[in-house]
C-alpha cells in the first residue's frame, strides 16, 4: 500500500518542475468533495501570486502535465484553481495488500502511567495509562523505537508521612502490610498531615532522611514500594497496558547529588533560606517564582527528580525526544523543567521535550468523577463497574457459551468501551464520563467497532463452510465497494496524523468510519448470498481487508476484540 498523499504530492511537485517553476509543499488534502474527487491540491494558488500569473490558468496547465497519468488517477480543475484527483478502480485496486512503516530510526521515551506508590490510582491514572499506551503503539508502528516508563511517584513527602504514621500509630515496621492496610495508613497520615503542623514537620523530617539514606526508613519504603507495585501491576495488567521500564522518582536519588554539583558550578543553582533553587529570569518583565530543587527542610522536589531523570534517560538512550503524557494542569511545572534542562545543556536542541497534556474526566455534574457516595472513584472501582455494566448484556452460560468465555467477554468489551471512550476525545478536552452507554455496540463506541469485526469473522467463517473462495485482489464492481476500499487505503495517512499530532483520537475516528461504511456495504450488497462467484470472492476479501484493518485500528489503541459477541435476547 502507498500513502496517496505523498503520492499526489510527489506527483504534483514534478509537474511543478516541469514547468520550471519551483515549490516544496504541493499543498495536498483530502478532498473537500467527496462527491467530485477525492484528492485535491490548492499550490495554484499561492504559485500563481508568487509568479504573477492566474491561478486557474496556472492550475489548467499543472493539469495537463498530470493527466499523462490517467490510468492511475484523473484530474479535473476547479473553482479559483483547485485541482481534483480521482483514484482510477484500478489504483484502489492495486494498493490494497496492507501498509508497513520502514523503521525510522527515531528513538522515543514515553512517559506514562505516573502512579503514586501506597494509593489507590483513581480515575485521573486512566487517561496517562490509556492515551500513553496508545501513543506508544503508534509510534511503534510507525516504526520508532519506543520506550515506555511509568514513572511511580515514590520519594516524596507521602513516603515520609506513612513513615511517620506508622511510627505514630506504633506499628510493627518490620511487618508486611497489605494493600488495604497501607492505603488505611495514608488515609490516617492524610488527615494527620492536614490538623498537625508537629506531625508535618515529622514527615518532612522522615522524608529527608529517607533520601538522605536511613537504612531503616529504606526498608519500610522498600515494603510500601514492593506491595503497591504488585498492586498497581494488577490494574495495569487488566487494562492491557505494560511498560518497559518500571522505574520511579527514588531511582535517580544516587545521581541527585551530582546534578546539584553541576548546577551549582554552573553558576545556576543556589542556597536561598536553606532551599536550594535555580532563579528563573522574568519573562516579558514578568517576575517568576525560583526552580525548587531542594527544599528548606532538605527534602528533593518533584522538579529536581524531574529534572534527573531527564540526565538519566539521555544517558541511558540518547533519545530523539522524551515525552511526557499527564494532566495538563502540570504545564507551567514541564515549561519550567524543560527549560532548566536545556539551559544546563542536559538537552541539545535537536532531542524534543513535549508535555502531551490531557483533560480531566468528569461525572455527569461536570465536576471531577466521582462515586455515588461522593468520594473519589478508584480506578479497581471504576472497571468493576464497567465489568458489571457489560454483564448486564450478557446472556448467561450455556452449552453455546462457557462463564469463563462470558467473562473474558465482558472484559474486552468493558476495558475497550473504557478506552474508547477516553480515546474518542482530543486528548485536551475534558470528557464526561458516560456510565450508561459506553459498553453498547451503538453510537461511538468501542463495542461498535468490536462488533463490526465479530460480524465480519462470522461472514468469514460461513464463506469457509460453504467452500466460498477468497479473492486474492479486490475488483471493484459498485461505488460502496470503492468507498470502502479507499477508506481502507488511507489508513497510512491516518496513522502519520496520529503520530504527528499525537493525537489518538484520529485512529477512533477512522475505526468508526471504516465500521459504519463496512455496515452500509454489508446493507446494500450481497456477499454470501452473491451469485457471481466473482464479485462474491471479490467482496469476501473486502470484508478480510476490513477486519484486518479495523483490528489494527484497535489494537493501536490498546483495545482487543472479542471472539463472539454474544447478546441477550
Ligand atoms: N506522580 C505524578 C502525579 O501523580 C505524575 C508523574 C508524571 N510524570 C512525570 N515525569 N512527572 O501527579
């Protein structure tokens, strides 16, 4: 398969050669006529001012050069001097085997995940998870060489402040805890941290020892680290979603030191009260707030592990870019790393550094998600009731269906509905979450699209009962068939807009259009039921292509698609 857009732009740009003029970008989009063409370039227009000429005429005569190639594609011009591109049946035809990315030789690190050890992740966790898999997926197809980290938040001052509770408390420190116990000890030490300005002061005190290297506190740290990792690796695993490094904040404390060193020869960090800071110049006249590195009390902050772990990653890969997929409420706090990494010159300029920021998920209120009883919803909480929500559908076990194959039904068509939905969204906008429609398989919804693949594996399977052949090549017979299959041959152009825009939501977009026009050929033309043993084996192999590509779709997003789908009657 080609990408028709850098096809026409190649195409177009010769042309413009030819003529002895010269450009660099041939200006090429999809068609905003569907009904008249389906590629369009608008270079006319700008090439005519710059040369001093009519832009139709100009566009006339790019034309006539390109129309030598009428057995792939017919050129028409139109309006001020647009010029149209219609795919000839034969080039739909032809660049239908599926596409691959040559490897690109770029190297990524992806931030993603972010949890905090000893706490339940709640909702805010899922879109990092969710959209960073995702991202990470396409750019892996598109074939950089991707490395996901999550990134546990595990050497701040809630370390210190369980620490603290759980001397408080008198607890045996030497005692593994469970999951439950130890987010009881953070909901005690919360409220203790909020009522006792003593009991803050301890915490800061246990945390600074902490990374300073008490042995014992490392230990209890060491317990509160290895239960919530299990615990968290739970939820992950679930969603479907891994990373290749499962490192944290508290890994970069060995080089902390060092960095502090360099940045203070470099003339760039200073003590000021105790705290050490780098000055951050003014911007537009406008004062800033100083880069905290260390705090009064002695404690390392976010920005400062931040900001190590970026030497570590340059380091370790000597990446292409590094990005980071949070809340976008963290934007001011990766501006102001950023710019202290490339002003220390830990960065060069060619390795980009990208905040991939994300809203928030709200409930129906429009305020944050939240339980029925209103507290925060945890994220085990939030699947349990997506699970539910499926089963609902669900017919029970029978001889046809096994509980266990129900449940790892409701599972993908939970998970999946829960990713979709997220993922349907620009990652910037906030989203309401929809508790009620989500795991249907009507309107936008990942179980539209997971259906549309089951029905298509059914159509499969009864073709192979009745000995029905497969083409091996498409021939177009009807204009649904062209549709379907030029939707299908944009899927390159599709995943080069998600790469580039980081924006996942294109890829939803696509697998849902590419459902809904599958449906409508499915409605209009007969495929099992065709007499012509032509057309029928023709429109088999549409059907595979779609499957194939539909299921791509999803697994780049991070969804999987179920073996049946199985309804209530
Ligand atoms: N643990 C942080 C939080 O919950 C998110 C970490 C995001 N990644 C990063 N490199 N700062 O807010």
């Amino acid at each position: 398969m080609i990408n028709y857009k850098e096809f026409f732009q190649a195409e177009v740009l010769k042309a413009v050669h030819e003529l002895g003029f010269a450009a660099e970008d041939a200006l090429i989009s999809q068609s905003n006529r569907p009904d008249l063409s389906d590629y369009q370039s608008n270079i006319a227009l700008p090439l005519a001012k710059k040369n001093g000429l009519v832009p139709r005429e100009l566009a006339s005569k790019l034309a006539e050069k390109l129309s030598a190639n009428d057995g792939l594609y017919t050129v028409s011009v139109d309006g001020p001097g647009f010029i149209n591109f219609s795919l000839t049946n034969r080039m739909l035809e032809d660049n239908s085997e599926p596409f691959s990315f040559k490897p690109s030789g770029r190297t990524i690190v992806i931030d993603y995940g972010g949890p905090n050890i000893a706490k339940a992740l709640h909702v805010g966790h899922l879109r990092a998870a969710v959209i960073g898999e995702s991202m990470k997926r396409i750019m892996r197809e598109s074939g950089d060489k991707v490395i996901g980290d999550v990134h546990f938040g595990d050497w701040g001052t809630p370390i210190g402040m369980l620490i603290s509770q759980l001397q408080n408390d008198g607890l045996d420190a030497s005692k593994t805890m469970t999951i439950a116990e130890i987010s009881d000890l953070y909901k005690r030490a919360a409220a203790s941290f909020k009522e006792s300005d003593d009991f803050k002061e301890q915490a800061r005190v246990a945390t600074s020892e902490l990374q300073a290297g008490n042995e014992e506190y490392r230990k209890i740290w060491q317990m509160f680290h290895d239960v919530s990792i299990a615990d968290i690796k739970k939820i992950y695993d679930a969603l479907d979603v891994d990373f290749d490094l499962w490192l944290g904040e508290s890994d970069v404390n060995d080089i902390l030191p060092t960095m502090f060193a360099e940045l203070t020869a470099k003339g760039m960090a200073v003590e000021s009260d105790g705290a050490v800071i780098i000055p951050l110049p003014p911007i537009k006249g406008r004062e800033r707030a100083p880069f905290i590195l260390r705090k009064t009390d002695g404690a390392y902050t976010y920005a400062a592990t931040d900001l190590a772990t970026i030497i570590q990653r340059m380091k370790d890969f000597n990446p292409d870019a590094i990005l980071y997929v949070v809340d976008a409420r963290q934007k001011e706090h990766f501006e102001q790393v950023f710019e202290v990494a490339r002003t220390a010159g830990y960065v060069p300029e060619n390795v980009s550094l990208e905040h991939l920021g994300f809203g928030t998920v709200n409930g129906a209120d429009g305020k944050p998600f939240k339980t029925r009883d209103g507290g925060v919803m945890s994220l085990m909480d939030l699947l349990v009731l997506a699970e539910n929500k499926a089963k609902e559908a669900l017919p029970e076990p029978s001889a046809d269906i096994s509980k266990e194959e129900l449940d790892l039904q409701a599972a993908q068509i939970a998970f999946g509905g829960i990713k979709y939905q997220d993922l349907k969204n620009n990652r910037i906008s906030d989203y309401i979450f929809d508790t009620e429609n989500f795991t249907k398989s009507e309107g936008k919804t990942g179980a539209y699209v997971q259906y549309a693949i089951v029905r298509i594996n059914s159509i499969l399977a009864k073709a192979k009962e009745n000995g029905f052949a497969i083409a091996p090549k498409v021939e177009i017979s009807h204009t649904l068939e062209r549709e379907i299959m030029l939707t299908l041959e944009r899927y390159p152009e599709v995943i080069i807009r998600a790469y580039e825009t980081r924006e996942p939501s294109e890829i939803s977009e696509y697998a849902h259009i590419l459902s809904q026009k599958f449906s409508s050929f499915y409605a209009e033309l007969s495929v099992l039921g065709e007499q012509d043993e032509k057309v029928r084996a023709s429109r088999l192999k549409i059907a595979e292509l779609t499957r194939d590509t539909l299921h791509k779709s999803l697994w780049l997003l991070g969804i999987s698609a179920p073996d049946k789908m199985l309804r209530k009657e």
